[in-house]
C-alpha cells in the first residue's frame, strides 16, 4: 500500500503512544515522516527548515493550542489534517474547512484522508 508513496507528511502530537502509531501508519503507506514533534515551539522549527507536503496536527498539545502552527501551514499552502479527541467545534477559527479526524480514529481513515488532501 503506497498511496502516499513519496510525500512528506509532518506529525505534531504529544502522545508518544499516538505518534509512533500515525508514524507506522504513515509510513505503511509509503510516506516520509517528518518529526513526530510535540510542542508548538518544535514544529515551528521544524517548519523553518522542511517543507511538508501535508501534516498531522493534534490540537491540544499538554494545554497548549497548536493554532500557531495550523497559521504557518495555512500560509504556506500546506494542507493538514486536524486529529483531536475534541472533535470540529474545537477547530481554532479560520480553519473551519480543515479535515477532523476524531481521536480514536482508524489509521486507514489517517491515510486515506492524507492522499485526499495530498492531491
């Protein structure tokens, strides 16, 4: 299965439990991972020196909102996929149209949504 076969996708996720199964998902289909990072301050970092082609972004990062790097990857024209346990109403604003997967989510769903987006 390689449908994301040769894009890069970022993880941004504080559980080290989650990431690493979105890391394998990821990587099941063919994608190259970029991270797992858990803070904001680390993805923006990471932003300054990769160029995602899509990225996974948990919205509460151990209570801290992960707004600021949705903002960067909405400038730059990355699409993103916002996965949360707090479901659309918690989508920050100007972000409303962003794709939600509800945390417990089926990783096929994780892929299937990346390569959408991907396109």
């Amino acid at each position: 299965m390689t449908k994301l076969a040769g894009r890069r996708i970022l993880i941004v996720e504080d559980e080290a439990l989650v990431a690493m199964l979105v890391e394998d998902a990821l990587l099941d289909a063919g994608a190259e991972v970029i991270g797992p990072v858990a803070t904001v301050a680390e993805a923006v970092a990471l932003l300054e020196t990769s160029a995602p082609d899509a990225a996974v972004l948990d919205l509460n990062l151990a209570g801290e909102t992960s707004t600021p790097v949705a903002d960067v990857l909405a400038r730059r024209g990355v699409p993103f996929v916002v996965a949360t346990g707090y479901g659309a109403e918690g989508l920050p604003a100007g972000h409303a149209s962003v794709p939600v997967l509800a945390k417990p989510y089926d990783p096929d769903e994780l892929t299937n949504t990346l390569a959408r987006i991907c396109r």
